[in-house]
C-alpha cells in the first residue's frame, strides 16, 4: 500500500493474508469494459415486487444461482461482528461469453469490472457505499478456484482476483483488504442490467456537459435524458468521455447512476402493472449470483425489506482513498492511512470521516458532476 502521509498499519491487530508472488503489472487491455447496477436496482425491485415474488417463487427460484462462500473460505475470516450492521460485496464481472460477446472478444477468463462495499448501518436506514477501483494494486491472499491454488501475489490488481479465484477470491481479497467479514455476495452482469433498464421504461437523468463517447457508444447533449438500457450501460461504462478518461471518473458516473435509478424505481407503481412487475423480477432473478445464504427469492425478498427504508439521499457514496501509482499512473494504489480511518469507521458502524477521503485521486475527479 502506497502511504499518503506517515505510515499506520491497517488495523495491525489483526493478520493479514502476505503475498508470495512478485509485483504485477500489466498494460490496460483494450477491450471494452462493462459496469453493472449494483444491490440496490435489485433491492427496490425486490420490495417493490413483495407479494408478486412469493406468489411467483417456484418460478423465479430457478433463475438464481448461488455460490456457498462460507464453505470455500472455511474460518480463515475475519471475525463476525454482531453489532447490527451488514456487509455485502457487489460485484459485476466483465465476461464477454454468451449475450455479452458483443461488447468485446471472450478470452475465456473474467474480471470484476465493478466492484462496491456496501456497509448498511445499525437500523437499516442509513448506508455507506465504498467503490473499489479495479485497477487498485493490492496484496491478493492465495485463492483455489476449480481444485487449482493460485498462489498469493505481492501486488496484483484487484480485478484479477475474481479471474483467478472466482467469487470466493474476491470476498477473500476484500477482507484482507478490510479485515471486515463480508455477511452477503451479490454479482450481476450487463446484459441483465440492460434488459433490466428497459423492462422498467428507461431512466431519467440530466446531463450538465456534453457526453460522446465512441467506445461506449454514448453521445447525449446537456439536458434531461429518458434512458434506455443501451444507454444507461454507455453511461455507466463510459470513462473517454468525461473527466480525464480515468476508471476513478468512471466510478463517480456509477454512483450518481444509481442515485437516479433508485429514486426512479421507487416511484414506479408496479402493483398496477402485473406484467411489468413479473418482467422485472424474471429480469433481476436471472442476472443475479447470490452467495447461498441469499440463493432463494424469499431469502432476497426478506433481504431486500430489510433496507428498503434507504433511499439515494441516505447512501454515502466514496471511492477508496487513492493515489496514483508512481511507477505506473495506469494503476492507483491505496493510501494506507486514510484507508485505515475508513475501515476503521465501518468496522464500528460509523460514518466514514472525511478525512478518509480528502486528498485522494478519487474525490479529485468532476465527473459525479455531469450527471444529476
């Protein structure tokens, strides 16, 4: 971890997993990424969906699929605190296979393109979001994906966690990252967030500059804007055409995104529309991985009621404190000290400080900015 002032441990009184491999580093490829929604497109449809999903579970059961994280990590975790508070990593990987080729060549392999903490407050009505740069150069713990051990690495990016090791690797890597046990697992993917995105009827947002992107297949002027899934997935993927073209600009595009999804769905009478609600809950069910204590439609229903009471204005959203690699600006590493102050604060249930965050790569951008 790089220090942005004097060195502090993070949290020294607890281990921490030690890498084996040399330093990684690696050209950004040049294949089109893709971001995806995150827990709470899923969580307002869930709960808006209530009844209609339990009444429709035999049929929606069958479209999740579930990963039995606790089994593949066994006890070597960071211990569980019980102080009413709740932890989930949400993921969206970058596989081009199956509907997703057309966004560029399958390789066979995934990444975590999107990678968000977030830490639901005691009470359930306050949420505190971290998004993860993946091109964050981190310790990565040794991971074991389909009976093969990849081998520690003293520094390697964290989107090649995932590749390795799959969704245990990357819940593995964020709590040696942390020292915070992640209580749930959610993954989605972009032909599902599309599919999504249209089955709700678009989504309004205003643009306050100009955004044309040819990568992403993005041109919108200043204004309001109705949203289709197409776009909504430029927009969240776009990174050339805001800001400096950073994958931190990128990440504030995100967050607002979801702001303005959120509040939308929540104000979309789905009771009155039997076949939008059904289309929608089909829709999130077959985008969805869970980990197996989320893998059935009436633990996610339960899930979902739980923090239905956030809305956009009770989410803090932030990036990890970065900055930017010296012998690669391609890469960013964590500032060790403020992100010692950030996990510190969601380990106790507190509101990360602002000083967490202030000076760091992430907050420098303008790009959250464009989109209101």
């Amino acid at each position: 971890m790089a220090d942005d002032s004097s060195s502090t441990p993070v949290n020294p009184g607890q281990p921490r997993a030690r890498g084996a491999g040399g330093r990684r580093r690696k050209r950004p490829s040049t294949r089109r990424r893709a971001v995806h929604y995150t827990i709470w497109t899923l969580a307002a449809v869930l709960v808006l969906g209530g009844a209609g999903l339990g009444y429709l579970y035999y049929r929606l059961n069958g479209n999740l699929t579930s990963v039995d994280i606790n089994a593949a990590l066994g006890s070597d975790r960071p211990k569980n605190v019980d102080n009413g508070s709740m932890d989930i990593l949400v993921l969206g990987s970058d596989s081009r296979a199956g509907k997703n080729a057309k966004y560029g060549k399958d390789e066979g392999t995934s990444r975590s393109d999107t990678a968000m903490i977030v830490h639901v407050h005691q009470g359930r009505q306050k949420a505190s979001v971290v998004s993860i740069p993946r091109d964050t150069m981190v310790k990565r713990p040794s991971c074991v994906k389909d009976g093969k051990e990849t081998p520690a690495a003293r520094l390697a990016m964290f989107n090649s966690a995932y590749e390795v090791g799959g969704p245990a690797c990357a819940v593995k890597t964020v709590e040696s990252l942390t020292h915070i046990r992640m209580d749930h697992y959610l993954e989605v993917d972009f032909s599902g967030f599309k599919q999504l995105i249209n089955d709700l009827g678009g989504v309004d947002i205003t643009t306050t500059a100009p955004i044309h992107d040819k990568q992403s297949h993005l041109d919108l002027e200043p204004g309001p804007h109705n949203l289709d899934g197409e776009q909504s997935l430029g927009l969240v993927r776009t990174r050339h055409g805001v800001g400096d073209g950073s994958d931190l600009g990128r990440i504030k595009l995100q967050q607002a995104f979801v702001k303005a999804l959120l509040d939308q769905i929540k104000q979309v009478d789905l009771f009155g529309n039997p076949k939008k609600l059904y289309d929608l809950a089909d829709t999130s069910t077959k985008a969805l991985t869970t980990d197996s204590e989320l893998g059935s439609v009436n633990k996610l229903k339960g899930f979902a009621q739980s923090v239905k009471g956030i809305g956009s204005g009770d989410m803090k959203m932030t990036t990890l404190p970065v900055m930017y690699d010296p012998d690669d600006p391609a890469r960013v590493l964590p500032m060790e000290r403020k992100s010692a102050l950030m996990w510190q604060a969601l380990r106790a249930d507190r509101p990360i400080p602002a000083s967490a965050t202030k000076g760091s790569a992430g907050e420098a951008t303008s790009a959250g900015k464009v989109v209101k």
